[in-house]
C-alpha cells in the first residue's frame, strides 16, 4: 500500500511530491479499495490532524465476500499502518461500497450498501452476504464507536427511481414498477462541498443492457449537510467527461475517487480508473 504526498500548487497540474509505502501486504490478503480521511481541526479534540485509512477486506480474489472494512489510524499520510488496524464495519453489503466524508460539524458520516429485488439464499454468494437492505448512512462522533453501533441519519433502496441502472437482469426486475433497479455493484465515493453546503455521492452506472463487461460510468447524487438537513438525495445524474462516451460497449469508467481540492474551496479533484478497450489508465 502506498500514500503519494502532493504539493498542490495554484496552477495545473498538481504535483505529486513524493511516494511512502505505509504497508507491505501478505500474498493471501485481499484488500482493495483504500480511502485516507484527515481528520479537521474542528472534529473529535484528540483526534484531529490524524489520518484515518479504510480499506475492504474479504475473501479471495477481491474480497468478495465476507467483506469488511478495516480502519487504520495513523498521525500522518506516510506513516506505517502495521499493528494500528481493527474491524469497523462487518456487514458485507455496506462493505462492498462503503464511503465516508466529514461533515461541518466534526463528525464523520459513512455509510454504504446495495440493493435486490430478488434474495437467493441459496447460492453461496448469497448465503454469505445476507439479504441487501439497501443503502445507508450513519455518523460518527467518537472513534471507539463500531458502524453497527451508529444511529441511521440517511437512508435509500434500489428501487426508488432516482438513479441509473440499464442492465436487465431478473434479480433487479420489479415487477410492481415495471422497471429494473439499481444495485449499487461498484465504489462509492462521497465529498463534501463546504462552499455549497452539499454533500456528493458518486456511484456507478451501467450501461451494458446485458450485464456483461463494459459500458461502466460513474453517476453522481447531492444532498444537503447532514448536520444540517434530512433532506433526500437529488436525483442522480451521469457525470459528463470531455472527449469520452458514456454508454459505449469499449469505454469502462470503473468509479470515482473525489476530493475536496486543497487550494481552490470550490473545486473538486477526483481520481477515475478508465479503459478505452484498448488501455487502461487513471484519470483526474
């Protein structure tokens, strides 16, 4: 595992400073998905300029599933992760998504999740991660407090007809409303606007009627602080890149990474893993 320090500097592009590795993984650890929160100055008194790492662990090869998340605290970007991990979230379906951001009060909000209409219990795959719930999302206000432990302040299912699904695929048919559902397979990445006062979920979005490889985007979703407001989710939207097609059999947006930028408050710098059929890159 490895942290890149940037300078961001008030010109394009950003500069990358330097490259630590924080951890050495064993050949039989699955890990993926890894996500650094600095803790702010006005979050939890002992806790702030911390560094707080989370990863999803599971089962062979990406662990999936029995899927967790694992939290690492730490007192810097580059300082090692060995010894200073425990298990925060063990529910798999928020596992498998799981996204977190602080919010304008100090406390952290994260959550994650994923949807069927249909539950096969029969299948492995099924029988390990239980009967999906949906999505959702909780707050923390102490970091000895476990995720099942949090109350649910935000919460939403597949079946409500604000996001972006195109596969049709019998476990996501619903037959009462005569569409298909969102299942909410890929990363989410959530981040606060300050400037704003909104929060943005980036999920993914499939294109590809038959469920297959390809024709992966990334769909975006606002919502007021949740320090401030219950309001639901805006409707999700597909995120517009210059130059690239969504929707195209070839071209693979896998999700997205985004961030507050460090210099300009009103801007947003995000990382996307992309295919164009032909390579694969990271673009920002």
């Amino acid at each position: 595992v490895r942290a890149m320090a940037a300078v961001f500097e008030r010109r394009y592009p950003p500069m990358v400073a330097n490259v630590t590795t924080v951890a050495r993984l064993p050949s039989d650890d699955f890990s993926r998905y890894f996500s650094a929160l600095e803790v702010p100055v006005a979050s939890m008194a002992s806790m702030k300029d911390e560094v707080w790492f989370f990863a999803r662990q599971g089962d062979e090869p990406a662990a999936f599933p029995h899927s967790r998340v694992a939290w690492w605290r730490t007192n810097s970007i580059d300082a090692p992760l060995s010894g200073r991990k425990r298990i925060f979230v063990a529910d798999h379906n928020v596992a498998h998504n799981f996204a977190a951001a602080f919010d304008s009060d100090g406390s952290m909000v994260c959550g994650g999740g994923q949807w069927r209409t249909l539950y096969e219990p029969r299948t492995l795959d099924w029988a390990a991660r239980g009967k999906p719930k949906g999505v959702e999302f909780r707050r923390l206000s102490r970091p000895d407090q476990k995720f099942a432990e949090l109350e649910i302040i935000r919460q939403f299912s597949g079946d409500e007809a604000f996001c972006i699904e195109k596969r049709q695929l019998y476990f996501l048919y619903d037959t009462q409303a005569n569409r298909y559902t969102c299942e909410f397979d890929g990363r989410f990445s959530m981040v606060r606007q300050a400037h704003l006062k909104r929060f943005f979920l980036y999920a993914r979005a499939n294109f590809n009627p038959t469920g297959g490889n390809g024709a992966r985007h990334v769909q975006v979703s606002h919502a007021p602080m949740f320090a401030s407001d219950s309001a639901r989710w805006s409707n999700f939207s597909v995120i517009r890149v210059h130059g690239y097609s969504a929707g195209m059999a070839s071209n693979n947006v896998y999700f997205a990474a985004v961030n507050e930028h460090p210099t300009h408050p009103r801007m947003l710098f995000g990382l996307f893993p992309v295919t164009d059929g032909r390579k694969g890159m990271i673009a920002f």
